[in-house]
C-alpha cells in the first residue's frame, strides 16, 4: 500500500493533536479572533442519571468501520474516487488527500486518518481524481458508456453531474446494494426521503462530502450591529422556538439608514437584511413552502399554486419590497455589504462565507426562521451547484464491494471529518462562539430538498425568485409554467417505473 507502516503510527499519533483549538487551517489561516461578548445560551438543568438505566454505547470512528463487513479485495486493490473538489468564488475545503503526509489543515487531516483506517480494514489503496465541475459529467460519463470500470464511487455535485449521470442511466440503485445502508445518520436523512421514488435511489449525500456543510442557506448576525440596534437575541429565539417569519421581519422594520444621503436605496446604503442571489427562495421553504410534493403513489405534483404557498411567496415578497432589506443588484453585492458591516443579517449559501474572510466584525450563524412556533423542524435549502453527492457509476462490476468501501467513508468521516470541517468554518469565519456551532449544525442536519428547486423544471424556481425579486404578479407566470412544468415533472418520475 501507498502508506508504509511507520508513517501511520506516526500520522495517528499527530492526529491526537487535531483537537487541539488553535490549529492552523491552511497557510492562510488567520490567527483565532479574540471571542466577542457571547450571546446568551440559556442553559437547561442536568438531567438526573438513572444508573440501572442502561445507555447506548457510544460511536466512534472505529466502532462504525468495524460494524461493517469486510470484503475481499484483491493485493493492490486501488479504490479510485472521482471527486469534484474546485469550485470557483466559493469557499474550498478538499473532499480529498491525495498526499502521503500531514500538513497541520485539520480538514485535510481528518480526511487523511479517515483513509488510512479504511485502506487499513480492507487492505487496499484509496486514490483521488480531482476533476472540475463543468468536466465531471463528460469525462465520467464517457468512461461508464464505454463499460470501463476505473471510477469506484463519485462525488459530484448535483446540478453539473448528479442528475446528468441519472437522466443518462449512468447509475447504480443504491437501494438495491445491501452493503450501503441509508438509515443511517450518516447519510443526510432528507436527501434519502427526497430523492427515493418507486422504492429506487440513485444519488445521496450527508457526511462522505465535505460540502455537505457548505451547500445549505443559513443566516449569519453580526453581533456588533445586533447589540447597537437593539434588537432582541436570536440566539435566544432559536432556543425559545420564537425564530419565526414574522417575528423576524417585525425585528429589522425601521433598521435601514440611507449613507450617502441621495434619497435613493442603493447596494451603499445601510440594511437590516442584506440577502444573497439564490436565497429568495431558500426563504419560502424554510417557512415551510412547498413547490413539488410527491404523491401516495410515488408521483410529482405541482404544490406552489396551492393556497398556503401562494400565500406565503406573496408575504416574501412583500418582505423583499420593503425598505429593510437590500434590493439585488449585482452578485455579491450583499456579500459586500456584510462585510463592510453595512447589514446586520445575511442570508445566503454557507459556500460564499470564503468572501467574508477579512472581515473586521464577529458574526453568528442562525438557521432560516420557521414559519411559527407550530412548525416543528427548520429547513434549510440547499444550492444545487455546491452540492454535492455520491454516485455510484452503473459500470461498476461489484456495487456490493465497492459500496461496503462508500460506505466506510460515510461512517468515518462522520466522526473524523464532518467535525472539523464545522471547525474550520467557525475559527477562519470569526464565529467563535459555541452557540453558533450548534446552530451550524442545525443548519446541516436540515439541509432540504424541493424537487420543484432542484430539477428546476421549465425554470420555475428561477421564475419564483425572480417574482419575489421584482414584485412581480405570481398568477400569470404560474398559468404559463403549468403544462411545461408538468411535463418535465412527469419525464422524472417515468425514469422510476420498473
């Protein structure tokens, strides 16, 4: 194997030191900011331990890879990844190591004792392909087409490679491997739900993919603002149940300040709520929207014309109008506008937080609000161009081999990698502080898939947002999306049927 025995004695003692707090993340890893006042995080009472009460026995990385079933490989064996790891104006955090050394990035780390325990347990060598975005389809695609087997397990991200190899029957049902199981914490459990029609799933995400904490939309609060404004904790109202729709938009009413006093709202102005492109919509589901729910029967149907959800995209985009939150101009101009501490929240897709970097004041994470307090769980959108998921390609001669190795990486990184990516968020990011890991982690955990978002059909949630952006009349553009939508709706589905 590519590792000799030496060096993992020696790399497994130096990844004791990964808990370490103030570990450098990367070359350009700014020192750990001083922590800011904290917001409060109310505690709750210990609850009493019943000793004659038994307790489940605690996971670890290694208790989930021995849980797992070995299988037989031959001398050499090299399990080859295609990992779509480059991703332009979003932060990056390698889904991979291709290196035979640590080099102090706990993510690359992590990743690295990860592997090596695996290569370890099933006696083979785990090799990366680093291939772009925009060339993944093509490239692995060709090679399944041709019946190659090279590629053993894909990450690719869900817009450019996922539904491309789904829709080109490039996939192996992961239903129909016994070797990778689903139910699993592991595995993101609202992914799984989404994409299982007809008892058969192709793609899925969670743990294996170090994108998985970047794809989905959150808030972020700069504490400084906050606090000058008066507002009321939101940390205290994820904590209370009361981060709800409305009590947020009551918040920031009256918090905007024309700057450069020409009468005009522009990107230069000053706002309560600075929201990125893309995340109009991640609003409307956190709220608990709905655009395509899947029938009894295993069928898409069209929700977002339904009373509740018209209601509820009217009431957003009356939010947007409103002199509080930042009208979209160009990109990343609410970005900006955070980061020059110009707004006090910003939503957006946790993948563009790279562009906070330099950014002088603190920040928390929060999840998008509820609707109300009824609302049982929080839902947190994902973009489809930074997610990411695992395939496995349909050329694959052994799916329950190669699925018991995709498996294992599941497992593993769920306690080695997964935590130390929400650690480099929170220490490069400024957000020190315990409470917005826990939210971070909220976020993740919730990440939400709409197939009305994700498949996109006739462009309808790209026609949604740009209603919401522009005020314009929802009634006419739903008539027009009708038939085409279904359509589209319906050629999906057909894909599932035995």
């Amino acid at each position: 194997m590519k590792h000799t025995a030496l060096l993992r004695v020696v790399v497994l003692l130096l990844a004791m030191l990964l808990v370490l707090p103030l570990m450098a993340c990367g070359n350009d890893t700014p020192d750990q900011p001083d922590t800011p006042d904290q917001p409060s995080n109310p505690s709750t009472p210990d609850t009493p331990v019943d000793p004659e009460q038994p307790t489940e026995p605690v996971q670890t990385a290694e208790s989930v890879l021995n849980a797992i079933p070995k299988k037989a490989f031959e001398e050499g064996f090299e399990f080859l990844v295609a990992a779509s790891a480059s991703y332009e104006n979003v932060i990056f955090v390698e889904q991979f190591t291709n290196d035979d050394d640590i080099d102090g990035n706990i993510v690359h780390d992590a990743l690295f004792e990860r592997d090596m325990m695996i290569e370890e347990y099933f006696g083979i060598d785990i090799y990366y392909d680093d291939v772009l975005d925009s060339a993944m389809f093509g490239k692995i695609g060709n090679t399944v087409r041709s019946g190659d087997d090279i590629y053993s397990l894909v990450l690719g991200a869900l817009s450019a490679t996922a539904l491309p190899m789904f829709t080109n029957d490039l996939l192996w049902d992961l239903s129909s491997v016994e070797s990778i199981d689903l139910t699993q914490p592991w595995w993101n459990k609202n992914s799984v739900e989404a994409f299982t029609m007809n008892d058969q799933i192709y793609m899925a995400t969670g743990a294996i993919t170090n994108r998985v904490v970047f794809a989905p939309y959150g808030m972020l609060v700069n504490f400084r603002l906050r606090e000058a404004a008066g507002l009321p904790d939101p940390y205290e109202m994820v904590h209370d149940n009361t981060w709800t729709l409305e009590n947020f938009e009551a918040m920031i009413i009256g918090t905007s300040t024309q700057l450069n006093g020409d009468d005009l709202w522009d990107v230069n102005d000053f706002y309560g709520l600075a929201p990125s492109q893309d995340s109009e919509t991640a609003w409307f589901f956190a709220a608990g929207g709905r655009m395509v729910e899947k029938t009894p029967s295993g069928e898409l149907q069209v929700v977002y014309e339904e009373e509740d959800n018209y209601n509820l995209l009217s009431w957003i985009t009356d939010m947007y109008q409103g002199d509080d939150v930042m009208r979209y101009v160009g990109l990343y101009d609410s970005n900006t506008a955070f980061k020059e501490s110009r707004a006090i929240f910003h939503s957006t897709a946790l993948g563009d937080i790279s562009k906070l970097a330099d950014m002088e004041d603190q920040y928390g994470f929060l999840p998008m609000p509820k609707m109300d307090e009824a609302q049982e769980e929080y839902y947190s959108n994902t973009n489809r161009y930074i997610n990411t998921f695992a395939l496995l390609p349909s050329s694959v001669q052994d799916p329950e081999t190669m699925g018991a190795v995709i498996e294992a990486l599941a497992a593993v990184s769920q306690f080695t990698s997964l935590d130390k990516q929400y650690d480099t968020v929170l220490l490069n990011r400024k957000a020190v502080d315990e409470q917005s890991k826990e939210n971070l982690k909220i976020i993740v955990e919730s990440s939400f898939y709409d197939m009305g978002y994700v498949l996109d059909p006739a462009e309808v949630s790209k026609s949604i947002l740009n209603a919401i952006r522009d005020d314009q009349e929802l009634g006419p553009i739903f008539a027009s999306l009708r038939d085409p939508v279904n359509t589209k709706l319906e050629e999906y589905t057909d894909k599932f049927q035995d």
